[in-house]
C-alpha cells in the first residue's frame, strides 16, 4: 500500500510524523513526503473504499467551485490489511472563531454555484472556465454520512430523492430496532411532505452533506471544510446539522442568510433536514437518538 502511495505521490520518502487526528469514524495520521506532508485518513470497515471513493469525489466536486477551501485529495485505494485508505493535502487548520463569518459566505457561494452555471447557460455565456449546469438531484457517485452509504442515484424530483434518503433510513431503524412508533409516525408523514414545499422552488446545489463544526475549521487565511458527504440537493439541507450541534456563530448564519435569505416555511423544511441526521445517528450511535427524532416526527405531523 505506502510502495502504491509513494508512486501515486512521486515520493520516495513516506514516513509517520506520530501525529494523527480523526473523529468516531475514522483514524488519521499525518506523514513526511518529499515535498512536505499528507494525511492519511484509515478506516477497516469492509465498506470504506465505498466511504473514501465518495469522500474523495465530494472533495473534487467542491475544490472545482472555487468557492470554499478543501484538503486536496489525492488518492483512495484498499488497504492489504483490512479496509481502505484516504490520502490528501495536509492543512494546518484551528477551530472555526474568527473566519466563521467568512464561511457563512462561502457556503453561501458554494450552494448559488449550480445556479450561477443554470444562469449563464440561458443566458449563452456559457465558455470557457464556465461550468455545466446540474439539472438533476444527486451525485455521480455514492457519499456516506459517517459510514452510512446514501443512495445518490440521479432523480428529478427533489422531495422524491429526499423521501427515499429519510425511508432507507427508517428502514434500518426497523430492521435493527421494530420501532413500531416510528413506522406509524413516518406513514402519516411521507404524506405530509410536499406541503412543506408549497411555493418554493429548489434547485440542486452542491452540498457539503455533514457540516457540522466538527467537519469546518480554519487558517489564517480563511475557512476550511472536510469530511463531506456530497450531494446536489436543497440548500438548506446543509444548515441542519450545522443547528443541531452548534459550533457556529452568529455570524456564520447572518452572512450566509445576506446571500441566501430564508424563503416562506423554512422552519418546517428545517425540521425535516434534521431528521435526517437524527435518524442518521440513531443508526450509528444508538437509541439516544430516538427521542430526538420523534419529537421531530411528530412536530411535522402535527
């Protein structure tokens, strides 16, 4: 694996600094190269080349907007021992404080990017350094959210693509708990969806699809974002777990609300984008969620 590493990187030094990193998914480890040094991102599951391909991807997808700051990602591949391995730019980064603000625009800029291509391509200015227009919800490959493969298959309709996202999420929590309250709550609301939606239009943005202030930091000059779990979808969806843990000024959600204001039942639709990480949870860390995620559920039968 270092032997395939070595070439990928054209190094021929590849060396352990004993500096690591990482979070409840996957372990990291910072090495000396040639031409200074990487992060080596690991994890042993049977399913992390899935996990890293997509990471990687998600990677690529935003480095190409230009408009917010990524580790630049250079390789996944399997790892002889068990797993899979992820290879990318080492950054020097702190925790998001003074830059927060900054972020708050470039998020912004990173969700009106797909938009922006939509515009120059009806208005025929569509050229050279200009990018194609996604019209579909999606990606081209599957992302995870933590460990968790999310099914990105193209689709036209927004609510459709993120109806199945939220029932194969409560299709684990069956197989794995019964949870009789939870299908009963989910059949009432699966039927409740679109009204959420009433008068507003969604376009597919790029998204970060796990910014959390664990996933978000900085430099001295400017914010970093990392651990993606991608997708084109609604905007807003990026901003629910951003909420549900905090870590983010207020600064962060009044310059990205100056770009991108909040549109007519935002409070609803924003209930139900935290579903989704609550439900989320409750697959990878337990029942603790559980009574998070009802009380959603039942808020938006309500």
């Amino acid at each position: 694996m270092f032997a395939a590493i070595k070439e990928a990187l054209g190094t021929s030094v590849l060396e352990g600094t004993g500096r690591g990193g990482g979070g409840c998914i996957n372990e990291g480890e910072v090495y000396r190269t040639d031409t200074g040094k990487v992060f080596l991102k690991k994890n042993s599951k049977e399913k992390a080349r899935e996990m890293f391909d997509g990471e990687y991807e998600g990677l690529k997808a935003i480095q190409a907007t230009g408009t917010v700051r990524v580790p630049m990602p250079y390789l996944a591949l399997d790892n002889p021992a068990g797993g899979a391995v992820l290879v990318m730019e080492y950054l020097n980064m702190q925790g998001l404080k003074q830059k927060s603000g900054q972020l708050g625009t470039q998020l912004a800029r990173l969700h009106l990017h797909n938009l922006a291509a939509r515009d120059a391509k009806v208005g025929g200015t569509v050229g050279r350094g200009s990018s194609s227009y996604v019209e579909q919800f999606g990606f081209s490959i599957n992302t995870c959210c933590g460990y968790i493969a999310q099914d990105n298959i193209w689709t036209d309709d927004w609510l459709v693509f993120y109806s199945r996202k939220l029932d194969f999420q409560l299709s684990l929590i069956q197989k794995e708990y019964g949870d009789r309250e939870a299908s009963e709550l989910w059949s009432h609301l699966q039927l409740k969806i679109p009204q959420y939606f009433s008068g507003v239009e969604v376009f597919p943005s790029l998204l970060h699809g796990d910014l959390w202030s664990g996933n978000a930091a900085e430099m001295a000059d400017g914010p970093v974002i990392f651990d993606p779990a991608s997708f084109y979808g609604h905007h807003e969806y990026d901003l629910a777990i951003a909420a549900m843990f905090g870590g983010f000024s207020r600064q962060f959600w009044d310059e990205y609300h100056a770009l991108i204001p909040k549109a007519a039942g935002w409070n609803n639709r924003h209930k139900l984008y935290k579903l989704f990480h609550n439900l989320n949870h409750w697959n990878h860390f337990g029942s603790g969620y559980r009574s998070g995620s009802l009380r959603l559920m039942r808020d938006l039968c309500s």
